[in-house]
C-alpha cells in the first residue's frame, strides 16, 4: 500500500482544527473568518511544541485556488453591470484612498527612520484592502446586499487594478531610479486593452455558449464548464502577470449575464467554501506572535495610521462622490485593513532587495490585526452611522442632502447626453478590438511568417495587411461611431482619431513613418469599395453584442436603486397565516409604520400599479416594496416568520425604474402628476421627486411639476 501524500494528511488536520475552531465561534457568536485566522495560528508553524503542517507548498497552491473561487463567486453576483452602476462612487472613493495611504505610509516609514524604499513599499502595501476578507466578513453578517456594500465591492475592483499598477510602477521606480515613467503610462494603456480585451470577447462569447447549453447542461457539466472558464482566464491573466484574482471575478462578471447564473451560483458555493477555509487558515499560518511582540509599537502605531486613514480617505470619497453621511461612514470603516495584495507587495521589496526583512512580517502582523478588527468594525459602523444621523441638525442634515442630489443631478445630466456617451463608447470598444488583433498578429503571426517567407520585409507587409483585413469592420465602426451625434467637429475628430490610431498601431510593423502615404491611400480604396459589407458585418457584431449585455441574469436579488435617498426595492410573496390578508393598505398604514411604501401589488397577470388604500391584500400577492436598509429590515424582522422574502424571475425581468429630468421645454411642466397622465400614457409611475435640493418620496397626485424636477419612475422595462 502506498503512503499516505503529506498534503492529504495535511488537509485532514486543517480542515479538522478549523471546523473545532468555527463551530466555537458560531457558538459564541463571533465572525467565522476570526475562527479560521486563530485555527491557522494553532496549525501554523509559530505555535509550539510540534509542527502540525508540513506540505507548505501544496497549502499555498489550495490558499490561491480559495482566493481564484472566492473572487469567481463575488463576480457571480456583482455583475459588471452593478460596477458600472457604482462606477463613478467606486473610482472616486478608491482612487482617493489608494493615493493617500500612500503618501501616509510613505510619510510614516520617513517619520519611523526607515529608508525611501521601506517607506514606499510600506506606503504600498497599507494603500490595498483584502477583498477576500472584507467579502467573507460582509456575508457572515448578511449585509452582502446593503447599498454601501455595493460601494465596496466596487471600491475593492479598482483597488485591484491600481494594485497591478502600483506593482508595475514600483518595479519600474527601483530599476529606473525614477518616479515619474513612461513605462508606468504604457502599463496603464496595457491594462485597460488587456482588461477591455476580456470582458468583450467574454460578452460577445459566453452567453452565446451558454444559450446553446442551458436546455441539455446537467450539475456536473455545468460545474465544469464554469469552472474551465474561470481558471481558463485565470491562466490568461497569469500570462499578462495580472491578478490571478482579477481574472477570475472577471469571468464571474460575465457569467453573471448569463440566463444559468443561479445554478452556477449553487453549484460552485460548497467548491468555493472548502477553498476558501484552506486560504484563510494559510493566512492564519503566518501570524507570528513572536515578530508581533517584538515591533508592538511599530506594529500598532501602523494600525492605527491603516484604520484611522483608510476610515477617513475612503468614507471622505464616498461623500464627495454623492453618497450619504450613513454611506459614507459605513463604507469607510468596511474598508479599513490590509490583506493578501500587501503581502505579494511586501514581498516584491524582497524579491527586488530593496526593503529590509523586518518589513514583511510587520506587514503581516497589521493585516493580521485589521483583519481580527474587521468584522467588528463593520458591526460597530452601522451603529454609529445611525448615532451621527440622529446628532446632525437639521441645517446641516440639509446642506448634505442638497450636495448629495446636485452629485447625483450632474450624473444625471451626464446620462442625458446619450449620443455622445455612445460615441465614445463605441469609439473606445472598437478601439480596444483592433489594437488586439493587431498585437496578437505582431505577437503570433508576424514570427511565422518570416520563417515562412524568408524576407522580413514582405512578411510584414502580409501581416500587415491581414491585420487590416480582420480588424475593418473594427475600423469601420470607429470610422463611424459618432454618426449619431449630430456634430460635424465630432464627426471629423473621431475620424481624425481613427486615422492616429492605425498609424501608431502600424508603426509597430514598420521602422518609417512614411508608412502612413500608402496607408491613407489604401485605406481610401479598401473602404470606398466595400463600405456596405463593412457595415453589414459591423452592426451584425455590434447587435449580437448588444444582444448579449442585455440579457440580464433571471434572478435577481434587489431592484434598481433610488440613489439620492439609499432606497431600493424588494419583492415579497404574500403567504399563509399572513395577518396582512384581508386587509385594506390604508387599514394597516406600513407607510406610517414601517416608513414602507408599497408602488405595486403583482396579483396572478394582473399588475396593480400604485395601488389605492382601499386595496385589499389577497393570498399569494406579490408585493413591491419601496424603503430604505433600515427599513426594510425593520419591516422583515414583524413579518419574515410569517412572510419570507422571496425571487420571482418574470417579475424581476420585467421591472425597471428610470430617472426623468424635465427640461424648461417639458410639455409636462405646469400640470400636476395626475393631468400630466403619465401613468394612463407611459404605464409610469412616479414614486419620487427632487427639486432644488429637495426630495419628496411617493409624491401626491395634485403635486405640480415644475422645471428642472428629477422625476423617479416606475414601470415595466419595456416602457422605461
């Protein structure tokens, strides 16, 4: 018989101790993520008398492949159209934050008497929160589907990607001796062509591929076929030497889109949750008490500087990015730690020779702490979010809601310019597609083709050409894609652009800028003569594209939000034993309280939008409910035995709510909500109003509209 491999035994003993350690810690009520850390600390190779795990190596793999499926099953469910709908908050928020903890950090290591490069590595390291851990500690204390949590799922995608700057820029600051680089700006424009790359190719082919399987796929095949995908894009952005992490809440993003995400998310929770335990216990194993002790001061003044400035730099973000005081606080306190990313930057110092070896462990010792303190953190923020809220007077309570709605006012207005916004953005796809084909035929074809042809030159002309040939519909459509917009500077500019862009891309094939006469002239014929088949097979791949990001996922947990008052909707299925049943709306009065509005009551095919108090409440309604967290929790814990929150995906699929601002010019200013017939028109209903600063929530019927007023509608999507 053979022997039993040291990792199996090893596997045995974590698991075995983390389990005794958990089941501790759901007893006394405490974060499992804590319970993982101390059985890591126990099994780990600080704690006398005997060395309990030895297959070191192979526990490091498994602690990576928890980080890949813990990052896949966020992606799940924070689809990339959730990012890009607290994109704007979370670039402003973590831009903000990565920024000035570095300079903090980089100001203490100056103040403690460390070297430039300690200081800056030190500045590094405390500017990148964990995601895993702020994950793992957000859903123990299911708050995974907060507004603010929203934030900070966003916030923690972009730590990421300027993660995989600052590595970029940190190896080139101590090749270069410089600072400021031209490298760290090419890696930039790398990361966004490689990243932009992925999610286009993933949209135009994942769901394809899924729609082919959702009607035959079974558990096992699904689970494979998802779980090829992620470790596939995983190897791809190993090969770019980005996040392994990265790749895989990417992949996450697009099957999120995808009408099986349901079942993936099912399927992969148990794969994710063993995985995930070996990777918090391996960060557990690196606690040493001993290292701890010995830079206490340091280790704690540290700590202090992570917490206090990652509070306030990120809590300070999200306010000037338009979120509210409660918000604001919240998110701020989420994110105050360190994780993984600052150990793979401490540990480039090393690799590099540049930092000294006491700058890892006490790297370590702080991600430990923050990472104990975490979850208290986030339970003590909502507490103080609501004491703030209570102590605020009413003046100031007022100047924050009035530079909160004008935030959201000027998004608002940026959504209005559509045309261009859809210029742009086509602009920037095609863009992304054709620098791609041209790279990958530089990369893989250009090589063969000299070996082939035996003459350098001829075979980049032919790869030249080749890449010309696959990318014109690409060209084609930045040649055209502000057609819409209806301003000549703009039309001539975006194709002024198109031409920069193919030259410089052609530069790569060519050592003379006289390249450009004969590209002009060719370009001229090419597209005049097959102009039509270019825009045919074009806007074949730009509907099919279109066509698969708006396939969004059947199931779908929350609505869209009412951002300028941290509302959101719900849907509830009316049960037995209710004591709502037979009840008239206004004969239980939620709206007085539970501060709950219900906009409409789904009743077999029946909608009953904006139903009247003499509505009565039947068995097996569906109920749409309008409020905020606090409220909505509130209403959940009176009815949740009786009542449980539950998914219908028609309704889901059909349900939007839309932002109107009324311009000088609206047919509708003048006239109350009723006269205007918005409801009777466009199946609309308004169940909110900003004006000036103000914010008026369901509003009355007689209310008048008047110019300038944000109005927020409710109705199928197909209306809105």
């Amino acid at each position: 018989m053979h022997e039993l491999a040291p990792l199996i035994k090893d596997l045995a003993i974590i698991l075995g101790v983390a389990s005794l350690v958990t089941l501790l810690f759901q007893k006394i009520r405490q974060p499992i993520v804590l319970g993982y850390l101390i059985a890591g600390i126990i099994v780990g190779p600080y704690t006398p008398p005997h060395v309990l795990v030895t297959d070191i190596p192979n526990i490091q793999i498994l602690s990576e492949l928890g980080v890949i499926f813990l990052m896949f099953s966020l992606g799940l469910e924070f689809s990339f159209h959730k990012l890009t709908r607290v994109g704007f908050s979370a670039g402003i928020s973590g831009t903000l934050e990565v920024i000035c903890m570095l300079l903090l950090g980089l100001g203490a290591g100056k103040l403690f008497g460390w070297s430039f490069y300690d200081s800056l590595f030190l500045g590094a390291a405390l500017a990148i929160s964990s995601t895993t851990i702020i994950i793992k500690a957000l859903e123990e204390l299911n708050l995974k589907t907060k507004r603010f949590a929203e934030i900070v799922f966003g916030i923690l995608i972009v730590e990421d990607l300027l993660a995989i700057l600052l590595l970029v820029g940190l190896t080139t600051v101590v090749a270069t001796q410089d600072i400021f680089s031209s490298a760290i700006i090419w890696a930039t424009a790398k990361l966004i062509l490689v990243i932009g790359g992925w999610f286009l190719i993933g949209y135009f082919l994942v769901p394809l591929l899924f729609r082919k399987i959702i009607r035959f796929a079974n558990e096992e095949t699904l689970t494979i076929v998802s779980i090829a995908l992620c470790l596939f894009l995983v190897c791809i952005a190993a090969y770019f030497h980005y996040s392994t992490a990265l790749g895989a809440f990417i992949m996450g993003s697009i099957l999120a889109e995808t009408p099986l995400v349901h079942r993936i998310q099912q399927l992969i929770e148990p794969v994710r949750n063993i995985f995930a335990a070996v990777f918090f216990v391996s960060v557990g194993m690196l606690i040493n008490p001993v290292i701890i002790w010995q830079h206490l001061p340091i280790v704690l003044m540290i700590c202090l500087i992570t917490i206090v400035g990652k509070l306030l730099t990120t809590g300070i973000g999200a306010f000037l990015s338009g979120q509210s005081v409660n918000n604001s606080l919240r998110i701020g306190f989420s994110m105050a730690q360190i994780g993984e990313f600052s150990f793979i930057i401490a540990g480039l110092g090393l690799a590099l020779q540049v930092t000294s070896n006491s700058l890892y462990p006490i790297i370590v010792a702080v991600s430990a702490i923050t990472t104990f303190t975490t979850p208290y953190f986030i339970r003590l923020s909502g507490y103080l979010a609501n004491t703030v809220d209570q102590r605020l007077s009413t003046k100031t309570k007022y100047l924050i809601e009035s530079y909160v709605s004008w935030i959201y006012r000027l998004t608002t207005n940026k959504q209005q310019k559509s045309y261009f916004r859809l210029s742009a953005i086509r602009f920037c796809m095609n863009t992304v597609i054709v620098a791609i084909i041209f790279i990958l035929i530089e990369l893989w074809i250009l090589p063969r083709l000299i070996i082939l042809l035996e003459t350098i030159w001829m075979a980049k002309v032919l790869a030249w050409l080749t890449a010309i040939l696959l990318s014109s519909p690409f060209i084609w459509g930045m040649f055209t894609a502000s057609h819409r917009a209806g301003n000549r500077l703009v039309i001539y500019m975006t194709r002024i652009l198109t031409f920069i862009v193919i030259c410089l891309l052609s530069r790569h094939y060519f050592d003379t800028w006289l390249i450009n006469l004969p590209l002009l002239a060719f370009a001229l014929i090419f597209f005049t003569v097959l102009y039509k088949y270019l825009d045919k097979s074009y806007h074949w791949f730009e509907n099919q594209l279109i066509q698969n990001l708006s396939h969004f996922p059947l199931q779908k947990k929350r609505y869209e939000e009412l951002a300028p008052w941290d509302t959101h909707f719900v849907e509830v299925d009316v049960e037995r034993n209710t004591s709502l049943i037979g009840k008239t709306l206004s004969q239980y009065q939620l709206r007085q309280e539970f501060g709950i509005n219900i906009v409409a009551i789904y009743r077999g095919t029946t909608v009953i939008l904006n139903p009247h108090g003499n509505e009565n409440i039947q068995l097996f309604d569906k109920l749409i409910l309008l409020g905020s967290d606090d409220q909505i929790d509130l209403f959940k814990a009176h009815f949740i035995k009786n009542m449980p929150q539950k998914e219908n995906i028609d309704i889901l699929e059909q349900f939007a709510i839309n932002t109107v601002l009324l311009n000088n010019n609206n047919p509708l200013i003048g006239k109350s909500i009723r006269e205007s017939h918005i409801r009777e028109k466009n199946n609309w209903l308004v169940v909110g109003i900003e004006r000036q600063g103000n914010r008026l929530l369901n509003p009355d019927s007689n209310t008048i509209l008047e110019p300038d007023d944000l109005l927020f509608v409710v109705g199928k999507k197909a209306n809105t």
